[in-house]
C-alpha cells in the first residue's frame, strides 16, 4: 500500500551528567578534582533515500528516540557521545509540527540532510568548578534533557508536471503512452489510487516528469474522498495538463467538469489554481471531424480566450505529441526554480535559555562579537536568506537578551555585529 503521511513522536537523546571525582593516587593526600564531563545526547537527523518513494516504514513504528549520552567518568574521562538517530524519507517529504502543521523542513532538490532536534548537552565535570576558595568542588552539572517533538512527515510527489482531472477520464492511458510509468489501467472508476510518476523523452528535448495525481472528485478541497491526499501532490508541479471526457461517454459535460476541478484546486490553494493550466480533451477519436469541432467550439466559448486546447485521443496518440511539446515550451519559458516549502516552525525555539553566550566589543576590528553555544546552534538551523527565517532571527536577538546588551555596550546604529563568521549591520 502506498503510504503519503504519516505522524510520528521523535525525541532526542539526554545528555549524560557531568561526574564527581577527585585524584586518587599514593603518597598524595588529596588530590583536586577530575571528574569528566558527560557525552552530548543523540541528534534527531531526516535523510533522504533515493531508494524510496512512499513512507510505509512509518505506518506501523511511531516512535522514534536518540540514544543518551553517557556520564562522565574519573580521571577527566568524557563519557561517549549518544549515537545520532538518522530517519530516512523519500525526496519531497515535507515535515511538519504535528499542532500547528507548520513546515520544519522540505526534504527536495538540494535539502537532502536535516537535523530536526539535537542532542542534550553533556553535563560539566567538577574539574569545571574549582576555584581558589572552592578547591574541592563536590558538584557537577547535570546533563541537558532531550527535546521532543511531533511531526507529520507529508510526502509530495516532486513533478514538472500534474496531470489532474475526474475518475475515468484516461490519465492513466495516457501517463503510459507517453511516459514509462506502468500505472493500473481499467475502465472503472478509481483504478489510481496512487500517483504515479513518469518520465516524458521528447525528441530534441531534455524532457520532463509528469505525475498522474489520482481522479479527483467535488468536494476534494474539503477532504471528500481522498482529496486531500490528492491535492497535495499537485503542489510541486510547475504546469498542470487538465484531462477531461472530450466525448462525454459517461454523459458528463467536460466544461462543467472543467469548472467542478478548476474551483477545487482554487478552494484547497491559490496558488495551485494560477498555475498554467493546459485542457486536454480526451477520447475525441471516438467523434468524427465534424463532432470534434463542434465540441472544440463549445469549450473554448466557455473558457478565457488564452486557454490553450488541445483534442487527444491516449489511445490511439492523436494530438498527443502536440499536447506534450505545448507543457515543455511552458516549463521552458518558466523560471527554473525548484518548488521548495519555506520553513516556518523552528524547533531551535526547543532549545533550554540557559546556555551561556557572551557579548564583547573586538576593539582590534571594531566590531561587536557574538558567541556561545546556542548562538551557534541557532545559525546552523536557521535560512537568514529567507523572510521567516530572518524574522526569527531578530525575535531570538531580542528575546534572548542579545540586543539589549549590545545596546548596554553602547552600539550605534550602522555598527557591525560579528557571530561565528557571519556579519551584520545594526540598526535599531
């Protein structure tokens, strides 16, 4: 069985505690302390794995832990790393917060390795606390807990181009004319329950993959059916082809199925419902010439003047070349990137505010620096090239107390802030 979705609770692994010990040795009566500090917990990192293509592995296991790290030991033993849990998807998995179903990250195209949670940190040892009015320090930092979190793992099917129209209507004979997906062919209802992805080879051309997304019914933007689990696939395509019954053999009118699946795709997304749009008229084989124009006629009337139309038969391969050489010129006038889903939940916001950072002024470059663990975490989990993503970055400046020490150190507006090779301008 094809698996799409998929919701499971991942935790990452504790952090081990920091020991107590002190230097035991002959003749010296009392040694400082040695106590080593505990082992990071285990991140929580999603691969992709070019050898799958649905998420069955998560239908029946639904939880998933890091291991812990281990305490520290005497003699400044560190204890052992917690072992990473790496979770492997499909591309195009999109994973998402379970509550509010915001994207945590999209597996596609170039993203193919994300850590979702780290690890706890390691607790100090009591080497960490010696002072010289504290010399036989009897404590250790305990180790940072583990985050952990629930997530929707959405799988969209990554495709130049969607293939979209009701049950019955021949997009499966068509995707196996024209591509060399093998899907189910029957002349009953639903025989796609599962997209099916093809790869198009047209003469003179690099091609293009076209995903058959599976008959769409009224109601689908609201879940009718299996319409959610369609429409989603439709997400990442660039152009969508528009099958309908040109000849009407279940006694269907084609505009009206037109309209019925142009207002789903609008009611689920707007986004979906600008997207180029070709109408293929199939089974027009079975009209004569005469019949075939008429039909045209009556369809370009009811539709915006630039439609493009074309009359196809998937059985018999007319019209079909110009159908396909009509998409890529459509993709090839398009922009060449890739549909990717823009992080808006941020897990870093997980992460414990007791984390020490420091803020100094560089007087050597002139620059206010920046530093500390979290910090540092922070910029390894957050795109600053993208609008949310910078927008959490100023929210964590200032929610962390970043921003209001700066300001105590004196900065002026136009002063350039430095955190671990990265350089900002500061304005207030």
């Amino acid at each position: 069985m094809f698996a799409d979705v998929a919701t499971i609770y991942i935790r990452s692994g504790n952090g081990g505690d920091g020991h107590v010990g002190f230097h035991r040795e002959k003749f010296i009566a009392a040694g400082g302390p040695n106590g080593g500090d505990g082992g990071r917990g285990g991140n929580v990192i999603f691969e992709v794995d070019d050898g799958m293509n649905t998420l069955n592995d998560y239908r029946y296991k639904r939880k998933y832990k890091a291991m812990h790290g281990e305490p520290g030991g005497n003699n400044n033993c560190a204890g052992s790393d917690g072992e990473d849990l790496v979770l492997k998807v499909p591309e195009g998995t999109v994973i998402k917060e379970a509550e509010s179903g915001k994207v945590i990250a999209d597996l596609s195209h170039d993203n193919r390795r994300v850590i979702v949670l780290y690890g706890g940190r390691g607790g100090k040892g009591n080497q960490h606390y010696a002072t010289p009015t504290m010399q036989i320090p009897k404590y250790a930092q305990p180790g940072q807990e583990g985050k952990e979190l629930t997530v929707i793992l959405e799988l969209k099917v990554i495709a130049d181009v969607g293939l979209v129209g009701f049950p019955n209507v021949g997009k499966s004979t068509f995707l196996s004319r024209v591509s060399n997906a093998k899907p189910k062919i029957a002349n009953y209802h639903f025989t796609t329950l599962n997209p099916n992805l093809g790869v198009v080879n047209l003469p003179g051309t690099d091609g293009f993959v076209i995903a058959d997304i599976p008959g769409l019914i009224e109601g689908a933007s609201e879940g009718v059916g299996l319409g959610h689990e369609f429409l989603k696939h439709v997400e990442r395509c660039k152009v969508i082809i528009h099958m309908v019954d040109g000849a009407s053999t279940e006694g269907r009118d084609p505009l009206e199925d037109i309209r019925l699946i142009n207002n789903e795709l609008e009611k689920y997304s707007e986004v979906l419902a600008k997207k180029p749009q070709i109408i293929a008229l199939n089974k027009m084989d079975l009209y004569s010439e005469e019949e075939q124009e008429i039909a045209l006629s009556l369809i370009r009337d009811g539709l915006p003047e630039n439609t493009s139309i074309h009359m196809i038969s998937a059985v018999s391969g007319q019209g079909v070349r110009e159908l396909l050489f009509d998409a890529y010129q459509m993709l090839h006038e398009m922009k060449e990137e890739p549909i990717v889903f823009e992080q808006e939940y941020f897990p870093e916001t997980l992460i414990d505010g007791e984390e020490p950072f420091t803020v100094t002024f560089d007087v050597d470059s002139s620059m206010y620096v920046v530093e500390g663990p979290r910090i540092e975490r922070m910029l390894g989990y957050t795109n600053l090239d993208s609008e949310k993503g910078f927008e959490f970055f100023q929210n964590f400046l200032k929610t962390t107390g970043i921003l209001e020490q700066l300001e105590a150190l004196g900065i002026q507006d136009g002063d350039t802030v430095r955190m671990y090779g990265l350089q900002f301008d500061y304005y207030k």
